[in-house]
C-alpha cells in the first residue's frame, strides 16, 4: 500500500503503518556496533548549513546538542526507529541485519553501497533502493548522508610524496581507475569516468542525489578525537538498553564533547 517513497518524517512513520499492518518489522538497526549507530548522529550534524562550524560552535560551548533544533528532531526519529525495529537491537550486527534484510523480515536498514554484495548473496533477486533518513517534515532538508571514493594527502608528513603516487595511481592509471569499478564506489576525482549503472542499485540511486547536490558528508572528523562516533555511538547504547533517556541522551553528548575538548588542550 505504499506508492511512493517516504520524504518526510510523517510519512516515514505513514509507511512503517502500512509495514507493521502486513506484519513486517520496518527497520534493521545494528545497535551492537557504535560506529554504525554513528553513522545516524551524524544526520543531526548534516542538518546544519554549516556542519563543521556548528561543531567548533558545539566544542567551544556555544551551542549545544540539548538546545539544538536539529539534534532534537533527529532524537525523536532515533526514539522511532527504536520503538519500530526488531526486539535485539544491541545484540544486532551487519551480518544480523543483512540477513533480517535480504530476507525481507525488515523492511529498511541504516547502511550502505558496501552491503549490497552480501545482501545480493543472501538474496539475488532482492529489490533495494536508497532514501534519506527523514527527521523532521521539510523534504527540501532530508538528504542522504555519503560521499565518494577519494584519497587524500596529509602536508608536511614524512610520507607525503608517496601518498601522492597513491593517489595518482588511483586517478591516472588504468589499473587504479577500475579500483573504484571494481570495488563499486563513486570515484571522487573528476577525470574518472563511471557508469553508476554498473555500481549496483545502491549507488545507481545515490549517484542522483550526489549530482542534484542533495547530500551531506560525514561530519565527527572534525571533533578533537577520531574515535568520537564511537563515544556517541556508545551513549546511543545506554539510551537503547533503557538506563538514560531521549533528554540525557542529548545531555550526555554535551558532556562527551566538552571532556573530548578538555583532553584536546591539555
């Protein structure tokens, strides 16, 4: 009974009625892994015009997660999706969603183009697309959050001139190039010419909001610690298993930013 995708988060839930109506569970979450759980703070950040700028904003203490408009909605639709999954959310991996998913006992997953090849496997004939985790009732905001495949060089480090052979080798050469066919990734270099027909039905529709710029990237590498998704993701733990609530929730990713700063100046 659904006919077409949900843009908002009131139709989002619309869709998980009809879903649950048909006796099917409409969402896979891989509560046990920290940086997946990660993956859906970082949507509170991409609703930002400016994602990076509201980090320094969040690590300087002008402005916190508690008070923002963005992480609020985006909490209301984490504490959906959690009332609307299966029952083991914590105990829940990839291979366990993957499976709840290509045997269509789930109806969405949070994930990526990196698990079509094992849902096909599970499933050959499987159907799948992609659509943004909707937070609040503006389609015009929703986007999907990724990016391409890219390679990056670090200045001023001992192994700079190679990193850049690397990174030239991915760009020019033949073989580097079909890496990215290979693997089945969007490169990032302009000169790489890709069909994403080829990348696989994840990415063929990814590939559309990526060039009507309706995407946001990944954003907590710009807090002073690398392994931050995981301490956010470790604090979404303790609100799934029920010891904190939505609001502490909130409140505790404050305090995990601000001891994350404290440990970056000292």
């Amino acid at each position: 009974g659904i006919s077409e995708l949900p843009d908002t988060f009131e139709e989002l839930q619309d869709a998980c009625e009809k879903l649950e109506a048909i006796g099917v569970t409409p969402f896979g979450i891989p509560g046990g892994l920290t940086a997946r759980l990660a993956h859906s703070f970082n949507v509170a950040l991409g609703h930002h015009d400016d994602p990076t700028a509201f980090i320094q904003q969040l690590r300087s203490g002008e402005a916190t997660c508690a008070d923002d408009e963005a992480f609020n909605q985006w909490a209301d639709f984490f504490e959906y999706t959690i009332q609307h999954s299966t029952d083991d959310v914590l105990t829940c991996d990839d291979d366990a969603i993957y499976t709840l998913f290509a045997t269509e006992q789930v109806a969405m997953i949070q994930a990526g183009s990196w698990c079509e090849s094992a849902l096909k496997e599970i499933n050959p004939d499987l159907n799948i697309g992609i659509i943004p985790m909707s937070i609040n009732n503006n389609e015009d905001e929703n986007f999907i959050a990724g990016d391409a495949a890219d390679g990056f060089s670090i200045a001023e480090n001992e192994n700079t001139e190679l990193s850049k052979e690397l990174v030239a080798y991915w760009a020019l050469s033949d073989t580097g190039v079909n890496i990215f066919k290979e693997y089945q990734m969007i490169p990032a270099m302009s000169n790489c010419k890709y069909d994403a027909s080829e990348l696989g039905q994840i990415l063929e529709e990814a590939d559309q909001y990526f060039k009507n710029g309706e995407y946001f990237g990944w954003y907590w590498y710009a807090f002073p610690d690398l392994t931050a998704d995981l301490q956010f993701g470790a604090i979404m733990q303790s609100y799934i298993s029920g010891s904190i609530d939505k609001q502490e929730m909130l409140d505790q990713f404050d305090l995990k930013i601000a001891e994350l700063e404290a440990k970056s100046q000292q």
